[in-house]
C-alpha cells in the first residue's frame, strides 16, 4: 500500500504540474467532499495474558494473570471512505472523517497463529488542518484531532469469544490537495492514530491490553463547494 501510494503521488504531482485549466481555491465558507479509497495499516502491539489463581489474604483477593506466550496480530483493513472539510479561511479549516472497516484478529506465538475474531470497527475522526499554500495547485496540509473507535461488530472464530473496548484516541495527518479542472481536486491523505484497547477473550479466562496505534493512507478525488 505505502509503494502504491508513493507511485500515485508522482503521478499526481506531474498530472497536476501538466493541467493548464484554470481551477478553484479555498475560500471562507468553502465546503470540500472528498472521496477516497483508504487502507488502514495497524502497528499492533499486546501480550496475551491468562487469568488464574488468588493472590492474597485475609479473605482479600486478587487475580493474577500469567504470559501466554501468545500475542496479538491484526490484519490489514482497506475500505472506500469520506471526508468533510469546512474551510474557516483559505489556510484554516475543519475535517471530519468517516467509514467502516473489517479486520481479522488473531492470537500468534511460536508456531501458533490462529484467528480469534473478526471485527468491523467505526472510526470517525475529527481534525483541525492548516493549508500551507492554498491559493498552489498542488497545496500541502498538515493536522491534528480525535477520533473515537466503535468496535461495531465482534464476531468470534474458532471457538473464542472476544469482546473489545470502544475508546478515543489521537490523530495527527499530513496530505496533498492536487488541482484539477475547476472544482476537482485529487488529494492523498496520511494519517496516524494513536489508540489502544482492551479486549476481554472468553469471558474473562485471557485479555490484552492492545496497542493498535494504525496507518490510515488514503487516496482520492475531491469537489469544492464554493
């Protein structure tokens, strides 16, 4: 995905660099619909911990967990996605992020790999975005918000039940608007999220807390509404 993504930003950049039609630019007020085809890349991390046995006294006890020796491995997710851009000024504006995307989850180790789960999550994402060159055909951008990961599917495999916390977490992002004709814009898109979770695997028998702090590379085309 990272060599795709590198080879269409070439090519955007020297179709952009090629167009002679005059196009739109951002202005206060400008809304932007763009439309993308996005893959999410997790950068998972998580021990698989065993529950079992008291530690204690006086009637005072607690559970202790021991190392599986297992950890957790999610697959990659692609998926079509939108984004929402309201411009305060040509250089400030507001995006908002939305899709869905599956992933397989799966519990590996020394000549261990099986799949536990499959889940579809909801990501939508908020970010604030300063536009370097707004006025350019091809305009760089940098930002930073929220995002708020909705586990909205658990659907357990191979006989293991997996229940996963719904959380917040942070996004930073960098990207190209690329002008075409007009209105049209391409864009490529950019972003990390820092999240974790807590999964709950058979009812309390295993958990993990799982680091998952995912790539989002996107491409697509956009349309301004000025």
């Amino acid at each position: 995905m990272k060599k795709i993504l590198l080879a269409t930003i070439a090519a955007f950049a020297f179709a952009g660099s090629a167009q002679a039609a005059e196009f739109n630019t951002p202005k206060a007020g400008t809304v932007k619909l763009d439309v993308r085809f996005t893959g999410v890349i997790p950068d998972e991390s998580g021990v698989i911990l065993a529950s079992g046995g008291t530690n204690g006294s006086a009637g005072i006890a607690r559970p202790e967990t021991t190392n599986t020796g297992l950890r957790v491995a999610v697959n990659n997710g692609y998926v079509p996605t939108i984004g929402l851009e309201y411009y305060f000024s040509p250089n400030v504006s507001l995006e908002v992020i939305a899709g869905t995307a599956k992933h397989t989850v799966s519990a590996v180790g020394t000549g261990v790999n099986v799949k536990v789960a499959e889940v579809w999550h909801v990501p939508p994402t908020l970010t604030a975005k300063y536009h370097f060159a707004p006025e350019a055909q091809v305009s760089p951008y940098i930002g930073a918000g929220l995002t708020y990961i909705w586990f909205a599917s658990e659907k357990g495999l191979n006989g293991f039940n997996v229940d996963l916390k719904d959380n917040w977490g942070y996004a930073i992002q960098g990207g190209l608007d690329i002008a075409t004709t007009g209105p049209w814009s391409y864009n490529i898109d950019v972003k990390k999220i820092m999240f974790d979770t807590n999964a709950n695997i058979n009812f309390g028998a295993m958990s993990s807390k799982v680091t998952l702090d995912p790539w989002v590379l996107s491409i697509g085309f956009g349309y301004k509404f000025n």
